[in-house]
C-alpha cells in the first residue's frame, strides 16, 4: 500500500464465520473445546527426524448447533479452532461467509448497544453497568449523561463490530465515534448528544433497578476522598512530566475528575484511549476531544510537516499510544474493570511513564524483564536456555510486536538434510550415510491489517529446533535495537549492512508502522532547556576519566568467557563537583554469561578483570534520560540534579560467585566442528583402518558417542556402552530405541546387529566385555580420581583386553587459549601445596587435568605393564605449542604378546546391569 496516495475508500472488513453463526443461532450455538496433543513426526515436519519430539499444545473444537454439528482441524490457538468449526458448519448448512456485508454489522452493533441500555445489564458486572451506575447517581442536569467515548473504550465486543464496519478503526479508534452515533440514530430508545458526545436512556430505569444502585457502594464511603496518583504529560516538550493527584469520592464520577484536571467541562469531553501495557491493565491515556483533530476521520491527514509545527500535537502521548494525540494528556490506571462492581485505582508514577517509554525498545524489554535498566544489556549471543537470564528471545519479540500493535510474529521451522565432506566423499563411493537434520527458523512480522513488515530468513542452523527459533528471534530483535538508536537513518542501507540477505524490510509499511518513533527520537534530543533551567550537556571529564578503584584480595583466576557471574552493583547519579549523588539502581544477586554481552561493556570488562570477593568502583557518562528516569525512585530530586549542574553514573560492582561454562560452550566459541565431532573423526578414523566388528564406549554418558557411531556406515557390529548415571543411560536408551527403529530404512547399507547399555563402573572388569576389537573413552578419566582414572587404565588393558583402546582427555596446558588466561600475571609455586593455578579446569565437575608431559607419562608407564604400544595425538588445534586442546593415546595390543588372557565366564563376572538392548535379528527390544 503507497502512503504517498492512499485509497479514497477502504475495504470494509466481512463478519467472522462465528459473528454469521451468533447472528444466526445466538445462544443455541454451542462451542466445546478439547486440548489434543502435537507429535512432530517424520512425516510431518521434516523426512528424515529420527527423534519424535513433542509439539506445541493444539486445539480442537466442536459446535453444536441446533440441526448439526462439527469437528474442527487441531489449532494453535483456541479462538482459531471456533473460528474453524464456525466456518465448516457455514459450508455445511450453504451459507457464503463472504456474502456477509458491514450491513450486518450496523445490524449487531444496534442490538449491542440495545442491551447495554437495557434493565439486565445495569446489574451486571461489565465495565460499563459501573459508569451507568455513576452517572446515575449524579445530582444535576447531567444524571444518566453517559459519556460516548466511555461506552466504546469498556466494550471489546463493540469495537470490533466498528472494525467490521470500518477496518480504519484499527488504526484509529476515535474513528468509530461516528459508527456508534449512527447506530444510536436508529434506536428511538437512546437520545445521544452531537456535540458534546453523551448517552442517555430516553425513559428512565424502573424503580425497582433504581434502589439496587444504594446497596452497591464503592470502598469510598461516607463522602471520604480517596488520592490516586496519576501522571500529566504536556503537549510542549519544554515542559517536563509530572506527577498528578486526583481526588476520587463516592459521590462523584471519576471521569468528572480528570476532565476538570484537563480543563474540559464534564467527562463527555473526555476521550479515552485503549490499554497500555499489559492488556490486563486498566491504564489508559485521558485526553481532551475539543480538540478537532482528536476527531479527524482519515488517519492519513496527519503528515510529518503539520504535527511538527503544531504546538498542540502530543508527540509523548502519540509513541506511547501510536496515534496522533493532541493537547494535554494523563495517564492514569483508574476505572470499572469486570473483577467487581467497585471503582478499581492504582498509583502510576512518572518513573512508570518512563519505564513504559523503555519498554517500548527491545533492549528497553529485556533490561526490564530482568529489573536491570542501568545495567543489563540486549545479549548479542543466545547461548543455551541454561546460561540465559531474562526473558527469553521469542518472548521479547512477542512482547516488542504486542507493544507497537503489530501482529503475533510467524516462526516457520525450516528442516536441513546436511551432509559433511567426507560424507558426501562417501556418498560417490557408493557408501549411503544418513542425512542429519538441522533446523532454520524463518521470521515474518505484519501490521495488525497484515501488511507484510519484515521477513528474516537466516543462514544458520541448529540441531534443536527452539534454538533455531531463539537465534533467529534474537537477530531480529538486534536489527529493530539498531534501528530505535538511529530511527531517521536510510532504512534501506540499515536493512543491507545489519544482515545481508538474511533480512528483507518492506520499507513503505515499516515507515508507517513506526512513524511515532522518529518523532520521537527527535524529541528526545537534548535541548538546552529541562523545566526553565539551563542543561550541561556534557558532564566534566575529569571524573569519568579517573582510574577504576579496585578493591579486596585476588583469590583466583578471573571469569572467562561462557562463565555465569553473580554480582552485586549500586549506580548513583553524581553531581560532579560537589557530594551530592542520587542512588538510581541497586542489585544484591544479578547472574548474567560472561561473553554474551548481556551487561553494559564497562561492568563486563571490570568483572573480568577480578576474582571472587573483590569490588571496583568507576564512573560512566550518562545514557539516555529516558533510562535515568525509569531508573530513579526519587524522581523530582533527580530530574533536578540532572538540570541544575553536569552528572556521570558511579558504579561500584563485587564479584560474589563465578560458575565455571560447560565444555562445549567454550569449546564452540573456539573451534569448528566442535572438539566432540573432531574426537569422533579421529576415533572413526581408528575403527575404519582396524575394521573393528566391536566396540566398548567406557563412560558412555547419554550416548553420544553411540549415537554418532549409528549415523555413519563403518564395519561395527556390536556397540556397548557402560556408565554409572542411571539418568544418562536412561536418555540414551530413549534416543538410541527410536533411531535404530528407522535404521535399515535410513541406512540399508549398516552392519550394526546389536547395541546394548550397561549400569556399571568402568573400574569394575565384567567378562561379557570381554576381547572387544575397541574401547573407547572419551573425555571421561578426568571426572574421576586420579587413582581410580589410574585402576581403569590398569582393568582395561588387563582383563577386558580391547585389541586397540583410545583414551582422551583434556590438555591442561591448552586452558590459556581457551580461558584467555595470562600466565604472566600470575604468580606460582609448584613446590608449594595452595600456590595459584594459572588456569581454571575447563569444568566444575572436573576432578584433575593433565598436561602434556603428565599424560604421556601415564600412558606409557600403563602400556609397557600390559604388553601394549601407545601413540600420541590430539584433535583441537594444530598440535604446535601448547599442544592440542584434548590429547589422545592409542594403545595397540601387541601381536607378540606372551601373556593369554582368557575371558572368565562364570556368573560371578557379570557384574552390570542390562539397561536396555536392542537387536536387529529380533522384533521387540526388551528393557531390564
């Protein structure tokens, strides 16, 4: 749609299929919603998956109307589901939903407003029997005057019958003041005033419903004043916002109140917005309809050029409502809710005002969500749902399109066969390996009248499909982050540069739909003047440029990245040059990942540079008013502390406890592939040239190891794997079962004929493992002891005899590189028992990590007492200084070997347990 040269008329929206249906049936027609379960299956989503995963909750419906009934398709959503059974029983019974005109909906809208003027509904606990029994407790000329606007703001129902009737309405709800007059026109029941916009019933209400308004008092008696605070926003951006006092009683109506606040005559003046913020909220905007462009019909009159030389026009109230708003505004959470009969109010303070202006940016949403607006940041990384803090990605951009009025943005899971080289190697061979399937989220946003605004189709994909749709979430939010810093940029080049042709704005609906924002960002500019008084833009240099003050004794090495850090941190506002110094914001426990770039820069550097137990103090410049502001509990001492003289921010911040990242987190940062899928290609490498039949997994955790053997063709017959954690062997039997169900379908060419799991420990010798042409132990001696890692080499090569046994392990050494550490700066002892460690483990479940020298020891020292040689290598790295990232033995069985060992076969040597068994020969796989 061109802004430049909009349509004269506008297509007016049909009925639903369930509005056909009331209109018809009323009553008689009966909805009944069942809850049923989504299973993502191969053969739905994505050919190939091997693992079912459970899918998001769906609904279906069924409608029972007088002479037939129907069953709907399964819906996310339970509205979609009666809007989908409605429409199968039109189809049924012949009737053309299309056919339906917005005449129908005058129709419904007279019968509406029939009702709310009826004698039932003044005893009912809709909103709007509350302003009926206020207006008719006045004493004056005005009784029973019920104002226009406030009809059309308590009803939902109502306005959308005017969005049927008018689709601009969307846009403008000030534009179903003349559908609603019209509708009142043709009820001889309802007198209603042209200018001063009211309602009133012609005939009064009987004496009996009359006496019943006596007995359904407020909480506000006996004529006592109740003070609600509320918040007056001025149309001139010279004026500050302020905080507003409204003095509410028994015997007056509220709407009364805030039109005299707002220097109107009565409360048929008075318009009233639709909810900010939460939709549960009664916060709204209270605004004045004397002025005449409040009432304009076409939303397009309003240009760039007119409201920016208008000193009328709101440009405050107009961002936070996103439509024009002229002339004085208050912003108050006051009014009938449908939780009872009573006056519902609660204080809004200006620091909420500025909390809501916040909130309506991306990272504004996650600062709030984890009450961090001065220190907490927009993460440019998603991680692991486990190291993120706040609300995650999805959600945030849910809640950014709720707050700009946008639709629900669309995830479509977009499922990836990939194959690596030496797969694809393998394909022209003539070898079948299974694709691996992994999955892109792509990302459509539209306007409330669907117009498209963004696409986002991402380039990379993740083996878990809600982390595709976190990751692809989080790069849009980014992308709209950039854009609220700079709103007047070219839109086109934004959209270029941020993320090349992964992201597709269609620029003539973006403009529209965030026109409010470049007004305001302008507004926001820093002007000479705050409320009369000169501002000092900059704040002296002399202060901020001041060395950190740090503090307390080091008592290890610093956070690196992937860390979760839990810090306390104050933020004072300080008047430079004098001691005064406003607290903004404080936090006693406040956990975020260490390279995510979830904090401001300033806190990540400083915490990285200390140790637990230790504090530093700096100063920053200031951000954004609006971010003091929303942060400040003493308001008014701030904003004139900001006024009266140059600020920065002082910061002071302790490090309480630092959790040491997961491997692979750190790992993934650093190499690619992973180390694990290095690991394997080096153990496949050694299976492959031995044309191994048997292989042993010696702590074989939730079986990824075994797992990955199952997706590539090799020679392995029989696979075991031997764990202590019932858990893990649990996990792995559940994956393991559903991929080898699809085996001989997805990879007909396998040889695999067994896999079983064991509940053991790998130090105890059991003799059905016994002679196995591999053994396998990968990244697992280091969660032991060193002397049961020491009696595990000893069984392995001993008594369960694997002909070739692979061993790695972490590579100390290799921790500098992956810590960031700076050995330098660290003093050691090595003699000395307690002396500092110049890095950390790589994970907190670590029992020991060797270095180089360290693990060739023991490996030889192990192979010369068993009759086996050992090679050395490694997978991470080149292997120059400081060696690989996790260093590798290999142990042969010598050929030559004098020593026969016969595998015991009594009963007593079975010393595992059966976890779970599959085999390819039988039918059913039986579980113990």
């Amino acid at each position: 749609m061109e802004t430049e040269n909009p349509p004269v008329a506008v297509k007016k929206q049909t009925l639903t299929a369930k509005a056909i249906i009331h209109q018809k049936y009323g009553t008689k027609a009966c909805y009944k919603i069942e809850e049923v379960e989504e299973k993502l299956s191969s053969n739905v989503l994505c050919p190939g998956l091997t693992l079912p995963q459970k899918g998001p909750s769906l609904f279906r419906c069924f409608l029972q109307l007088p002479d037939i009934s129907v069953v709907s398709e399964p819906c996310k959503k339970k509205k979609d589901a009666q809007q989908s059974a409605a429409q199968l029983a039109l189809v049924k019974l012949g009737i053309d939903s299309e056919s339906s005109s917005p005449t129908d909906a005058v129709d419904e809208l007279v019968s509406r407003l029939t009702y709310m003027f009826s004698n039932e509904f003044l005893s009912s606990l809709h909103p709007l029997s509350g302003h009926l029994k206020a207006v008719l407790r006045r004493d004056d000329k005005r009784c029973g005057l019920l104002p226009l606007y406030a009809v059309i703001s308590c009803d939902p129902k109502l306005v959308n019958l005017c969005k049927s009737i008018d689709a601009r309405v969307e846009a403008n709800p000030l534009l179903s003041i003349p559908i609603v007059k019209g509708a009142v026109a043709r009820l001889s029941e309802l007198v209603i005033s042209e200018e001063e916009l009211w309602i009133k019933r012609k005939e009064p209400y009987p004496s009996d419903v009359i006496p019943s308004l006596d007995n359904q008092e407020s909480d506000i008696t006996n004529g006592a004043v109740t003070v609600t605070k509320a918040v007056y926003i001025p149309p001139s951006l010279d004026k500050d916002v302020v905080s507003l006092s409204l003095n509410m009683g028994s015997e007056v109506y509220y709407l009364d109140i805030i039109a005299q606040e707002l220097g109107v005559v009565d409360a048929s003046k008075v318009l009233i917005s639709r909810t900010i913020g939460k939709s549960s909220s009664e916060m709204r905007l209270y605004f004045s309809a004397l002025e005449p462009k409040n009432l304009i019909s076409d939303p397009e009159f309003h240009s760039a050029k007119d409201v920016s030389s208008d000193s009328s026009f709101n440009v405050r109230a107009s961002y936070l409502l996103g439509q024009h708003v002229y002339g004085n505004v208050i912003l108050a959470s006051v009014g009938y809710t449908w939780r009872g009969a009573e006056l519902f109010h609660e204080d809004v303070s200006v620091r909420s005002y500025f909390r809501m202006l916040v909130g309506k940016t991306p990272d504004g949403i996650f600062k709030l969500s984890r009450d961090a607006i001065l220190a907490a940041d927009l993460p440019q990384l998603f991680t692991t749902k486990t190291n993120w803090r706040g609300s995650l990605p999805r959600d945030l951009l849910c809640a950014f399109c709720r707050q700009h009025r946008l639709s629900e943005p669309v995830f479509t899971l977009v499922c990836n066969s990939l194959k690596s080289d030496k797969e694809l190697h393998e394909s022209e061979n003539g070898q079948t390996s299974p694709e691996i399937e992994t999955f892109r989220c792509n990302i459509k946003i539209f306007s409330k009248t669907q117009e498209l605004i963004l696409e986002y189709f991402p380039e990379e994909s993740f083996k878990k499909q809600g982390d595709s749709m976190q990751n692809a979430s989080l790069k849009a939010l980014l992308w709209f982050n950039i854009y609220f810093k700079q709103p007047n940029a070219d839109l086109e080049k934004l959209s270029l540069s941020s993320v090349s042709n992964e992201l597709n704005c269609n620029l003539t609906s973006f403009v529209k739909e965030f026109y409010f924002c470049q007004l305001m960002h302008e507004a926001q500019q820093p002007r000479d003047v705050i409320g009369g008084r000169k501002r000092n833009r900059e704040p002296q240099s002399d202060l901020i440029n001041k060395n950190p003050r740090m503090e307390g004794e080091v008592s290890g090495s610093s956070p690196s990245i992937g860390s979760v850090v839990s810090i306390s941190y104050t933020v004072y506002l300080v008047s430079e040059g004098t001691e005064i110094r406003e607290l903004l914001e404080k936090n006693d426990d406040f956990e975020f990942e260490i390279g995510a770039g979830a904090v401001i820069s300033n806190i990540e550097s400083a915490v990285t540079q200390m140790t637990v137990g230790q504090s530093i103090c700096f100063y920053m410049g200031l951000p954004p008013k609006e971010f003091i502001l929303a942060s400040a509990v003493e308001y008014e001492r701030v904003l004139s502390l900001l006024s009266s003289s140059p600020c920065c921010l002082e910061y002071t911040t302790s490090l309480l406890q630092v959790t040491e990242p997961f491997e692979d987190r750190m790992e993934q940062a650093l190499f690619s592939p992973p180390l694990s899928k290095q690991r394997l290609e080096f153990a496949m490498h050694y299976i492959k040239e031995f044309s191994a039949a048997s292989l042993i997994d010696f702590g074989c955790g939730s079986g990824s190891l075994v797992d990955s053997l199952i997706d590539i063709p090799s020679s392995l017959e029989k696979i075991v794997g031997v764990d202590l954690s019932q858990k893990g062997l649990v996990r792995a039997a559940k994956v393991l079962n559903s991929k080898l169900e699809k085996l001989k379908t997805v990879m007909p060419t396998s040889r695999i004929e067994s896999v079983t799991l064991y509940d053991g420990s790998i130090t105890v010798f059991d003799s059905r493992l016994y002679g196995f042409d591999v053994g396998a132990c990968l990244e697992v001696i280091e969660h032991m002891e060193e002397d049961q890692a020491c009696l595990f080499g000893d069984v392995a090569l001993s008594l369960f005899r694997p002909k070739l046994l692979i061993v790695s392990t972490p590579n100390y050494e290799y921790n500098i590189i992956m810590q960031k550490s700076n050995l330098a700066t660290q003093e050691e002892d090595p003699d000395e028992k307690g002396g500092a460690q110049p890095c950390k483990f790589r994970n907190h479940d670590h029992k020991f990590e060797w270095t180089r020298q360290q693990f060739n020891q023991w490996a030889t020292a192990l192979a010369l007492r068993h009759n086996y040689s050992v090679e050395f290598g490694g997978v991470g790295g080149d292997g120059s200084e400081p060696g690989y990232a996790s260093q590798i033995a290999v142990f042969r069985i010598r050929n030559d070997s004098s020593v026969e060992v016969s595998g015991p076969t009594v009963e007593v040597d079975h010393h595992y347990k059966t976890v779970w068994e599959w085999n390819a020969a039988t039918t059913e796989n039986p579980a113990e």
